[in-house]
C-alpha cells in the first residue's frame, strides 16, 4: 500500500546543538508549521493507522511542530498554505560522536545476547545487578530484529554505501526492515534527493532483505 | 539509534584495592558506575563491551585516593530527530499517549496522531477509529517518527509522530480484525 505524501513544500533544515549535556536544552519549539497530510495506510497492512486519507484536504495545515506545545490547534484547523517542513520531511538529524560507529538493531541483538550470557553467570552473585536499561535495550534490539542474521543485512546493505546512502540511513532502513521502495523513501526522505540514482539498488536491497527476513 | 562508542573515564579507586586484582577492582567499579546511565550526550549507556586502556594512576594530594584514566568501548543508544523506531506504548491519555522503546520515552502527543481517532476512556484508555478497526492501547506495538528531543544531564526524552505515512500501529494486544 502507499503513503500518500502530497508536500512539496521546501523544506528549511532545523538543527539543535547536540553538543551540549546543558539543562538548557529544550525541545526545537521553532518548527515552522507544518504541511499535515493524513497518515496513509502503510505498506501490505502491516501497519494499521487511522487510515482515511482524505479526511484533512491537502492545504490542510496543522500548526505542526507547535502542537505539543502549544496544546492547541492541529486538529481539524485549516490554516493558510505556508511553506513548512513537515515531519513526513523530517529527514534524520544525525550526530555521529567520534570514535563510534552505528549498530543495526540485529548487531546489537547478537553482541547483547553474548553478553546476556555472560551476565547470566554473574548474576548468581547477589552483589552484581543488571542494569534495568540492559534489559529493556536487549528486548527492544531483539524485538527491532527482522532478520536471520547481521552478517547476511550487512552484506545486502554495504553496497548501497556506492549510491550516496549514509551509515545512517543504511542502519534507518535495517531497522525499519520495509516491503517496499515507498515506504524506504517515506521513512527516509533524504534518500529522496538522490531518487534517480539510487532507486535501483535500494529495490534490489529491498528484495534481498525480504529473503533474510525472519517471520514473527 | 545503538552506537558503538570509546569513551573516556577518570576512576578514582581506594587504596584498600590496591593489589594484584586491581585492574579487575577497577574494571568492576566502571561497570557498576557507568552501565545503565545516561548522558545528554552519548546516550544511555546499555553496555560495557571492552576496556581498551587503564592509563596509570594519580595520587590525589590529601586522599590517598588514586585516579586512573580508563578507556572503554561500550554500546550507547540515542534517539535522533527523524529517526523512526517501534516503541511500545506504557500509556494513554486523552493528551496523546506514551511510548517506550528501549531505555527511551516518547511521548506522542494527540495531535500527532491521526485525526480520524478519537480518544476513548474508561478501563482499558485508547485511541481508536471511528471504525473500530484500529486500536491504541497499552502494551500495542507502534511505529512512530521521533521530531523532537530534550536532552538534559541525566535524561532524554523524545516527542513523536505517528501521523505520517507508513507509521502507526503494528500490533495491538487485543487487535480488532
């Protein structure tokens, strides 16, 4: 099934200073408003959502990104046609810390299962305490794993990196694990620049993917 | 988004530590400080996967305390803007509902859901269709795009959106087909 994303606004690029660990630090209040288009369905039913896409006209606009502050607005409120970023747009503002590298959620599942194994053994000493957070991101990278193995997601994704696709990216679209090539570009937008040049690759990555997936 | 990350500590170690164990004291006391937090700016730190260097101690003048940099590897995971993650929900409101996926919460606010579901109280709180076909409640399993983080010390916190195209509802505990 497709999303239907209609905006063709363009698109003012909003960062935040990720440096800082300041107590400053708020949340990007600063969003132009923004384009809604009603949630569309999502690829072959998998995903279920509120689904009537005609329900908010194209020029409908919510106040976008100041709804959760504001409280206020978004729902039903038709507002002039401006020129915004919608959070469909929202492309993945990515701060990559030095000296790192980014793991796929089925990475993390297999180094995290290893040290499960370890910690199983310590924790019969009552001293030692597992972390709460160990727990919940070992379930969650298990959950977020679609696929057999990391090795095999690797192997179809590395040579997407030919085509302009980040590390970043590479990893977005292993974690979402999608069915199809609008669903990679919905998600992903940022791929969406380069739509000419890398849609074949993609699509092909896309059918690899789907023959390592493991059914849940 | 999980990263695999060096980073750099000071670990102060007591002299009564002090013998052949002490780098096994001070690998232990490194876990046990450093595993399970979260900085604004790494993240939370899941686990510890290797240390990589202990460089050699200090006296601290006055102590007797011993200060040692000590370089790890250790597996963080920090939520970006735009980035798309499957979260569970905790809870539902009638101000939206919140998420949790991994050691993050995300709140989503009800006007990032999609209009066309309308919040309904009583024991089991959720947003549901006018069709009764899809249903928010705890424990369902949703997709949703993160627009927002706050960052502070100890703590991050993220805002999302499921009102966009391929988000939403993977599964419901009580899934209405």
């Amino acid at each position: 099934m497709k999303g239907m994303n209609n905006n063709s606004a363009k698109i003012p690029h909003v960062t935040i200073d990720s440096d800082s660990d300041s107590d400053s630090e708020g949340f990007v209040e600063e969003l132009p408003r923004v384009n809604f288009t009603s949630n569309g369905k999502a690829a072959s039913g998998s995903l279920k959502t509120g689904g009537k896409t005609s329900s908010l006209s194209k020029g409908d606009a919510g106040k976008g990104g100041n709804t959760y502050i504001s409280g206020k607005g978004g729902k039903g409120s038709a507002s002039t046609a401006v020129s915004a970023k919608s959070d469909a747009e929202l492309k993945l503002e990515l701060d990559v810390p030095p000296n790192s590298r980014i793991l796929m959620n089925c990475e993390v599942a297999e180094l995290l299962q290893e040290i499960h194994e370890h910690m199983a053994i310590l924790s019969e000493d009552p001293k030692i305490k597992i972390p709460e957070s160990f727990d919940k991101a070992f379930q969650y990278a298990k959950e977020g794993n679609h696929f057999s193995t990391a090795q095999s997601v690797k192997q179809v994704l590395d040579p997407l990196k030919k085509y302009g696709v980040s590390d970043g990216e590479i990893c977005l679209i292993a974690n979402i694990g999608p069915e199809t090539i609008e669903e990679v570009y919905a998600l992903v937008p940022s791929l969406k620049a380069t739509r000419s040049f890398n849609q074949g690759p993609i699509m092909e990555a896309i059918t690899a993917l789907t023959n390592i997936k493991v059914p849940k | 988004m999980f990263f695999h990350i060096v980073l750099e500590r000071n670990m102060q170690l007591h002299p009564r530590h002090f013998g052949p164990h002490l780098r096994d004291k001070l690998v232990s006391k490194l876990i046990k400080d450093v595993e399970g937090t979260c900085s604004g700016r790494h993240g939370f730190v899941v686990a510890i996967t290797g240390v990589e260097d202990i460089g050699k101690g200090l006296i601290r003048e006055g102590t007797g305390y011993v200060t040692f940099p000590v370089k790890y590897q250790c597996v963080v995971f920090r939520p970006f803007k735009g980035e798309i993650l499957e979260a569970v929900v905790t809870m539902v409101n009638k101000m939206g509902f919140f998420a949790e996926a991994g050691p993050v919460q995300i709140f989503v606010s009800n006007h990032l859901i999609p209009d066309d579901m309308e919040f309904q109280s009583g024991d089991v709180p959720n947003y549901t269709t006018s069709d009764g076909s899809v249903k928010i409640q705890k424990d369902s399993e949703v997709r949703l795009k993160i627009i927002g983080t706050r960052v502070d010390a100890t703590e991050i916190f993220c805002i999302g959106t499921i009102k966009d195209d391929f988000l939403g509802v993977i599964s419901d505990p009580g899934a209405a087909m």
